[in-house]
C-alpha cells in the first residue's frame, strides 16, 4: 500500500493529510506514531461500531506500532452530540487521565467525529486528535475541515469549535459493513459537491451512483477523492468561514437542519435524508427567484430519486408545518444582520449565497409539501 497522502489539506502549519485508500485500519498505527507526542491514543468510538470488527483491526494495528490505547464508547446516534453527552466524554477522558501531549482518535461517523473533536478543543484548552471516518457522509464531509460540534434545543451544530486534525485516515472497505440506508445518506453529500462547484462530476455521479452504491470499489474509490478535493481547494481558502465561500459547501442545509431539528435528530430523518430534501428545495428557490433553470432542479431531483434517496418530505410519510420551519431556519449558522441568508445555485455545478428571498415565497415552497 502507497504511503503517500492522498491528498493535503493546505493551511500553512495546521496543513494535514488525508490517506485514502481500502485496508487501511491495518496500517494506522505506522501512520499515525510519527504525529503524537506521546505513544498514548484515547480512541473514541460508539456503542454500535464496537459491534463490528473496526475497533479491533484499529487497535492491533495501533498496539503493533507501539500505542497504548484507552477505549471510550459513546451512545450510538445523533442524541449524542448534547452538552450532556460532551460533558460525559471530557469527564471520561479525565478520568482516565488525558494530559496535554495526548491525543483523541475519532472513529466512527460523523456524531463521534463532531464530539470528539468538540472534546478535543477544550479538554485541558485543547489537545491533538486525528479522525478515522467510517460513514461514506463522514469521510466526504464532516471529517475534513476543523468543523466541531454538538447540537442544541436551537438547531443543529450550533455549539462547537474550529480544531483541525493532524490527520485523516480513509479506510473505503469500512464501508463495505455499512447498511444500505446510512450508505445512500452519504452519498447525499456527493451529490453536493457536483451541485455546488463541478457539473461534470454530477454527470458522472448520474451515470454511476448506482455502482457506487450498489459497492463497486472504483466508483467509491473516485467519487470520495473527488468530493474530497472540492472540500478541501474550498476549506484552504475559507477556513473559518470568513470570506463566504465554505458557506457554499452547506448547499440545502439551511432547509436540512430544520427538517433534522423537527423531527428530533432521530432515526426518523438522517442528516444525509434531510440534505437531500434540502438541496431539492434549494434549487425550487433558485428557480423560483429566476437564477437557475427549473430543469436543473428536475435534473437533481430525478437523479436523487432514482438511488434511492427521497426528494420531498411526503415521500418519507413526513409532515412540516411551515411555520415551525421557518421558526428553526432563524437560528442558521449563516445569518447576518438578522437576514437569513441561502445557499442556492444558478444551475448544476456553481452555487452562490443571497439574502434576496422572501418569507412569503419561501411558506409557498415549504407549503407545498
């Protein structure tokens, strides 16, 4: 196996590689020694990936290289990223005695990787952590970047840090024990990045979504590293969120997050199911507005429904009220001066931020569901 970085993350001293590739649980440990500053992991995983052979196939590999690692699980599900879950994780890795040269390793998707290194910034005013995705939506979305956080009553992600890790760590044959359902929500942010930056790669999702869901290796293989590159060209750029551009990579969230926040961050609605309904009513909006063709929002649409994944909240046996969707959107990340501001696109492959939408056109579109 290649020992070289997939891909880098460029951000001057805080740059960090990304490793890709199938197998490499096995090799963790030679790649990961060479960062610490002391041979101590504290691993933080969930209850329902302990299930599954990852931990162990981490841990001999780690243990191989010469690692002492201790072992936290935290409860399986999006409940988990609470003040109350928090608390129990920095209280846990005290307990078992983290120190400042020690280092947090995220495996699981993307709740453990949020929480983890949620904990990781204000344990002992923050230490080292490396993330391993596991989840397709983690490893093309929340583990690149430095976003962490944990949700509260107000909306989702609204408490957290900015931490980059030292690394990522990629396994793609971890995906292989993922359920079909988990599956097809990641792939809702693939999907994204063709929306938001590259009509191309949209095109080529469209002609093979369905291997890649279906489990063809290479189709994995191209489709993570392409989404990986866009994140992380938009991520160099705009690190903190600061200039407007990493604000497109939330294309459909402002709608997602309210549609996640009133069905209770639950089973009933994951987070890739609520992107997917949210980027379909973000291109309705463009269209609605005169920015964009209305056959890119049929395009996205057809495309999302024909893997699997739903276009409208109905086609879930799910009901919003428009008015407590329009109450939860009030506490998005992106407003400014009290505006709500949109992520919306002028077709497929170039997004863009407005301010330019109002209440009355946006209860018609959230109505019509």
């Amino acid at each position: 196996m290649s020992r070289q970085p997939a891909l880098t993350v460029r951000l001057g001293e805080r740059s960090y590689p990304i490793h890709l590739g199938a197998g490499l649980l096995e090799d963790a440990g030679s790649r990961i020694a060479p960062l610490l500053r002391e041979p101590r992991l504290f691993l933080v995983t969930d209850e329902n990936l302990r299930r599954t052979p990852h931990p162990a196939r981490l841990t001999q590999s780690l243990t191989e290289a010469g690692l002492a690692v201790e072992t936290l699980s935290i409860p399986a599900g999006e409940a988990s990223k609470s003040f109350t879950g928090l608390e129990r994780l920095v209280e846990a890795l005290l307990e078992r005695g983290i120190e400042r040269r020690s280092t947090i390793l995220a495996l699981g998707g993307g709740v453990t990787g949020d929480l983890a290194g949620f904990a990781a910034a204000i344990v002992l005013r923050g230490v080292d952590y490396i993330q391993i995705p596991t989840s397709l939506l983690a490893q093309v979305d929340s583990a690149v970047g430095g976003k962490t956080g944990i949700n509260t009553r107000q909306g989702k992600n609204l408490a957290g840090a900015f931490l980059q890790p030292r690394a990522v760590l990629i396994d793609t044959a971890v995906l292989d024990t993922l359920p079909p359902r988990e599956l097809r929500a990641g792939y809702a942010e693939i999907v994204k990045y063709g929306c938001i930056r590259d009509a191309g790669f949209f095109s080529w999702l469209e002609r093979h979504g369905p291997e890649l869901l279906a489990g063809d290796a290479a189709a994995r293989g191209h489709a993570i590293r392409r989404s990986l590159e866009i994140k992380a060209e938009i991520v160099a750029r705009d690190e903190r969120e600061e200039s407007g551009e990493r604000a497109l990579l939330n294309f459909g969230h402002t709608f997602a997050h309210a549609y996640e926040a009133l069905s209770g961050y639950g089973d009933r609605l994951l987070h890739g199911e609520a992107v997917a309904l949210g980027m379909v009513k973000a291109a309705l909006l463009a269209s609605r507005l005169g920015l964009a063709p209305e056959t890119d929002a049929e395009r996205l649409r057809r495309h999302l429904e024909a893997v699997g994944l739903a276009a409208s909240p109905r086609r879930l046996g799910l009901h919003f009220d428009p008015e407590a969707l329009l109450a939860s959107m009030q506490h998005d990340k992106k407003i400014a001066g009290g505006r709500l501001r949109f992520v919306l696109w002028r077709g497929i492959g170039e997004a863009l931020l407005t301010e330019a939408v109002r209440r009355d056109m946006l209860h018609e579109l959230l109505a019509a569901d």
